[in-house]
C-alpha cells in the first residue's frame, strides 16, 4: 500500500474514533414526544426438561420537554469611538433544550458615565427602537430544538466619553419554561483621543512679550489657560522652561486643582473634563542682569495619557533698567532763555537749571533725589520747576543746600528744576 493510501486510512480512522468518542460523550437531547418502548421476554421449561412458549410484556414511556437556552456575544469587549453611532454587538441564541421553543430577552445596562447615547435592536432583517417591541415579534417566533438566532444590539456612544466604561448584559429566557434563561454580556470601553491647547491669557495669542525690571523682591505673573480638547477626562502635566534661563526663574504656578511639589517648574492638575479650561497663574523672578538681556519663558501641559501630545504658549521677557543723566546750566533770565556766555560780575542775578533725563525707552525711573550744594561765592535767592511734581527745599549752610525730589520720571522723558543766585 502506497504512504499516501496509508495516511488516508489512517486519517479515516481517527476520524472514526474522533466521531465515536463524541457521540458518547456529548448526545443530543431524545427530542421531545418521543415514545420509547422496553419489552421483556421470558423463556422457561420444566423438571423434565418440556419446552413452554415464551411470554413478552413491555411498557412505553414519553419524553416530555426539556427547554435549554444559551447566549453567546460574537465578542467580550469592545472598544468604540467617542462620539461614534451605529455600533453593533451581536448575541446569538441557541435552543439547546429538546423541542420547539419560543424565547423572550432582557437587559442589564450598566453605565455610570452615561457611555451609551441610545440603544437599539436588529433582529431578522428588521430594526427595532424598544426592546418591548423586540419581544412581540420574537414572541411569534418558533426555534427549533438545535436552531439559533441573532440578535444585534445597535447603540450609538454619547460624546467627551473617552475611557470610560459601561457593561451590556443580554439575557434570552425559555418562554416555555421561564426558569430556563441565559446572559450574555459585553464590556464596552469608549477609545480616548488626546489633545490640549494652552494660550496666554492677556493677549489670546500663543506668543507674548514684557519688558520687565530686575525684580529685587518684587516678582511678575503671567496667566496662562489650558483647555482638554480630548473627548475624555485627563490628568494634565505642566512644566516651564526658560531659554535660555539667564534672566528668568519660575517660583511657582497656581490655580484651581493645580498641585505643584518641591519643583516650582512642574505641576499637575486633575480630572479636567472634555472641553474644560483651568487657569494657571505662573509667578516667577527676573535677575539683575545686563538690560536688554532676553529670556523666554515656556509653559508646556500634556496629557498624563498621552505624554507625546502638547502644547504651549511663550513669553518673552526682556530686562529693562531706567537710565537717567543729569545736565546743569547757567543762565542770564528767569525765563531760561539765555545762557550765560560770558564773564558774571558781583551782584549780578544768574538761574541754574538742573535737568535730570531718563534715556530708557522702556523702564521708569522712580525715588529720584537731588542735591546741589550751592558754592559759597554765590547767594541763594529762590528756586521753582517746570512743574513736573518736583518737591523742593533749602537747607540752610553753610553751604546753602538745595535738595530736589521726583516720585517718578517716564522713560524717555526729562524733568528740571531751577535755582535763582546771586554773585557776591
């Protein structure tokens, strides 16, 4: 016999016993009515061995029905869009009990994040919006002892459910014997998507920039907003960076439901819902350095979900310092007009005027004081000012003392005072 003759038979064979062994270990159900008969025979003789016609009686029994319902999901879990509609799940159900059978189903839907939009059903070809009207046309419907059926469970997922839960329970019930059910069920896991926009705040724009002073004790905030544009609840990571960190140190960040540890540059804040903005207040200081000197500050947030997906919003921080210059000037009239370009002679009236600058062009100058100690040659007379808020007082001598004070002067701006003399 040739190797591929004797594969054959040999797969034949076991193919025979495979099939012999499943017959006894898993009958099918006697289906139901079935009459079963049992006959007993008895033969007999007698002490010298005479022969008797044999006797015969038998009995029949009936089987009656014996309802056996199962559900099988094509499917444990499920993992659907938020928002997402028309997803399926489907269950079959089998009559695994002996005769025709009719069956009605139930549900158990267990949704704490309100995951499921809507639930509807398809069954043979027709869609149905209640499970109530599911039931009548099932009620009509006959399944044999072996048959199955599908049903489909079609619902839609509400919107901003990414990652949360629910649990969909069918359950199929004998109508013939209503002890006789069973369930079968589905996780159902809304798929999360991630995103987040981060702006600051005072200008509504992704980029910024200050002129600020070196702080000495006196720090800066800039406010800046984060917005969940994922569809789920998520845990969002904020960190700064300074670049290049010369001018700049954060000394904090704040806001509702931000935690921050030992770090001032990293904080979290949690549970922030799809579509929901926190504010995040970011204290920091700005070192005496070089004005002029440009340092950035980034604020950076991220979902703890997903760590690749950020954004961030920068400011741009230069140092500025005031710079202030002072010019004093002799002249001949009250009026200021005429500088003194000659000789003075004794008893001749001259006005000082002391003209104080600052050249920034962007920082104040504050607390600015001036002293003129009038030389002993000459006799203090009066004083006034260009009314730029300049408090003024003399001080007796000797020497004779002016002493000139400014809350504050603009960048960019001047301000003078004078001083009237005469020569002695």
């Amino acid at each position: 016999m040739s190797s591929k003759a004797l594969r054959t038979a040999r797969t034949l064979i076991l193919a025979g016993l495979a099939a012999a062994f499943a017959a006894t270990t898993a009958e099918a159900q006697t289906p139901e009515g079935t009459e079963i008969w049992n006959k007993a025979t008895a033969t007999y003789t007698d002490a010298n061995n005479n022969t008797y016609a044999s006797i015969a009686d038998s009995v029949s029994v009936t089987v009656g029905f014996q309802a056996g319902i199962t559900v099988a999901p094509d499917g444990g879990s499920q993992g659907p869009a938020s928002p997402s509609t028309a997803n399926t799940m489907t269950f079959t159900v089998t009559n695994v009990g002996n005769g025709v059978d009719t069956v009605q189903v139930g549900e158990l839907v267990t949704d704490p994040q309100a995951v499921f939009d809507s639930i509807g059903y398809r069954w043979n070809t027709n869609d149905y919006q209640t499970l109530a009207a599911l039931n009548t046309a099932l009620s009509t419907y006959e399944l044999a002892a072996g048959a199955n059926t599908t049903i489909d469970v079609v619902y839609n997922v509400a919107a901003d459910k990414g990652g949360e839960t629910a649990n969909y329970q069918l359950t199929a019930t004998s109508v013939r014997d209503g002890g006789e059910s069973d369930p079968g069920d589905y996780d159902i896991n809304a798929g999360e998507s991630y995103g987040v926009t981060v702006v600051e705040t005072a200008t509504a724009s992704d980029t910024a920039a200050v002129s600020r002073l070196p702080s000495n004790g006196t720090n800066y905030t800039v406010q800046f907003t984060v917005t969940n544009d994922g569809n789920g609840t998520e845990n969002f990571v904020l960190q700064t960076t300074q670049i290049p960190g010369t001018a700049v140190s954060v000394v904090s960040m704040a806001g509702t439901g931000v935690s921050q540890g030992g770090n001032p540059d990293s904080a979290q804040v949690a549970d922030l819902g799809p579509g929901s903005s926190v504010d995040v207040t970011v204290t920091y200081s700005v070192a005496d350095v070089a004005a002029g000197t440009v340092d950035t500050l980034v604020f950076t947030a991220f979902p703890v979900g997903d760590p690749g997906t950020t954004d961030d919003a920068r400011l741009e921080v230069t140092v500025v310092k005031p710079s202030l210059t002072i010019t004093k000037q002799a002249f001949t009239d009250a009026g200021l007009t005429t500088p003194v370009a000659s000789d003075v002679l004794p008893g001749q009236t001259i006005y000082y005027r002391v003209t104080v600058s600052n050249a920034s062009g962007t920082a104040d100058a504050s607390s600015i004081d001036v002293d003129d100690d009038l030389p002993s040659e000459v006799t203090y007379v009066n004083h006034g000012d260009d009314s730029s808020g300049w408090t003024i007082t003399k001080l007796d001598g000797p020497p004779e003392h002016i002493d000139a004070t400014l809350v504050s002067l603009a960048a960019g701006n001047s301000a003078y005072f004078w001083i009237e003399v005469t020569i002695n």
